[in-house]
C-alpha cells in the first residue's frame, strides 16, 4: 500500500505542478483536497458495498484525531510553501524530509508505537539519505546558518508528521469495521474538513484560484483523482502498522521521482543525488529488514 501511494504521489504531484503555471500555488494546491473528496466518497461506498460491512461507528476520539490531522497538514502545506518560496529546493527538502524521525517519536509519544532497534536505524539511514541527495555538496553551512528556516523547515516536516499519527489515531479509535473501511472513512472526514476549510479561505480571500481550478477541470480532476487514491492508500498503510514504518518507507518516492523527472527531462542525476538514493535504498532495504524479523 505504502509503495501505490508514493508512486501515485510522484504522478499528482506532477500533475500539481502543471496546474500551478494555470492556476497559481495555492490553486494548485487545493485541488487534492477539493476535487479529491469525491473520490473519496467513491472508494468508500465501492468499500462498503463489496465488504457489506456498515460503517464504523464515530466517536468523538476519532473525529477530533481526523480534524488534527486534517488541519495539520493544511498547515504544514503553508509551511513548506513558505520554506520553497525562501530556499532553494533541496534545502528546503532536506528541512522538510526530517519527518520519518519525527513521526517516530510523535508515535511513541502519542499512541504508544514501538519500533525496533533495527527500525529506528532505517529511519536515520533514510534520513540521511534525503540530506545527501538533496544538498549540494558546498550548501552543508546553508543548512546551519538560517534559524528561521530550519525552524520553519523542520516545523512543516512536524506538522506533515502529526498528521500521520493524527490520522492513525483516528483510524484506530473508530468502532467496529475492518483496517479498510476505518481508514476510508477517517480518510473521508479529513477530507471533507480540508476542503470545507480550504474552500472557504479561497471564496473570501483568493476567487480566482478557485475558479481558476473549476476551468481546468479535467486536469483538476485527474490530480484529484490521484492524491485521493495516494491518500487512501497512505491511509490503509497506517491502519496497518506504525505511521513511521509507512514514512520511512514512504521516501521511496524519492528514486521513482528521480526516474520520472529524468525520464521527462532527460537530464540525469548528480552523484551526490545518486548517493543520496542508494542510502535512502539501504534504509529502505532495512526497514523491510526489521518488519521481516
């Protein structure tokens, strides 16, 4: 599930930045949430008519989980624009990719999540891995030198990491249903909260980016389409094992972004991007490891 949804990310977040030359950033952006709730709403009436299961019952627990989680990763969102918009990309990734060691600790924080000794090392490693493919080589004092950024930076990585264990919080504390059926349906109410909040926030302060979406619908609706079954698959993951497992694993979007760009662009990695990868593999490769053992 882990690896559907991080190649579906790859190809929404192309189709994102395809939008963005159309209809603006924040345009953009909203489209996963508004034009993805449909299609949630899809994936859990085709879930609930195969399994003939009703749905979970909802509890106050889980509701709030799902509106945490749902306004943290709007406001990560804006965190991570601001970071891109003062850094150069691949500091701005590195700030913002600090987050599997984040989801790890929030886990074991807030739900009681344990990992391995062989875990925890996959998630350094990965870690590692996304700091040596996305800085250049002479940017290594760049990453010290802004407090403002870092803070920013990491704050957003936080933020997307709260949200994972919001959104596991909330799967879990549904009553009754299988791992399917809760994550759907927590993956729906965040969903419908994200796009009545985003909604709103652009009829009264940004018209044109909404309207904007609404005129390139087809492409507004394919992104959608894809970050909602990223979504529910991200979301399955979680109902199955700990949030950090399924973020460390999760950054295997990183080499299948690599090849998708090159592929596009024709242009090939740098070495440090190349050695970043086969890290960020290793990681990966222990991680997998550890849920063997």
């Amino acid at each position: 599930m882990t690896i559907a949804a991080a190649s579906a990310q790859v190809f929404r977040n192309g189709a994102q930045a395809g939008l963005t030359k159309t209809i603006g950033m924040l345009g953009a952006t909203q489209v996963r949430f508004v034009f993805g709730l449909p299609f949630a709403l899809l994936f859990l009436a085709a879930a609930l008519w195969l399994t003939g299961q009703p749905l979970p019952g909802l509890t106050r627990t889980a509701l709030g989980w799902a509106a945490l989680g749902a306004v943290c990763q709007i406001m990560g969102t804006a965190l991570m624009l601001v970071v891109m918009h003062q850094r150069a990309f691949g500091v701005a990734y590195a700030y913002i990719k600090t987050e599997p060691v984040l989801v790890a600790v929030l886990g074991v924080i807030l739900l009681g999540d344990h990992l391995s000794p062989l875990a925890w090392l996959a998630v350094g490693v990965v870690t590692a891995g996304v700091l040596i493919a996305s800085v250049k080589p002479g940017e290594y004092r760049n990453l010290l030198k802004e407090g403002r950024m870092i803070a920013a930076g990491v704050g957003a990585g936080g933020l997307f990491g709260l949200s994972a264990i919001a959104f596991r919080g909330g799967i879990g504390a549904l009553e009754g249903g299988d791992f399917l059926i809760r994550a759907l349906t927590v993956l729906t109410i965040s969903l419908t909260i994200q796009a009545g909040l985003l909604g709103l926030w652009l009829v009264a302060r940004d018209r044109e980016a909404f309207t904007g979406s609404l005129r390139v619908w087809r492409t507004s609706l394919g992104a959608g389409f894809l970050g909602a079954f990223a979504s529910a698959c991200w979301f399955t993951a979680f109902a199955l094992t700990p949030a950090a497992n399924v973020r460390t694993l999760g950054l295997i979007e990183m080499p299948l972004a690599a090849l998708f760009a090159g592929r596009l662009t024709g242009k090939a990695s740098s070495r440090h991007e190349v050695a970043g990868l086969l890290v960020v593999m290793a990681g990966v490769g222990l991680l997998l490891a550890s849920l063997a053992a």
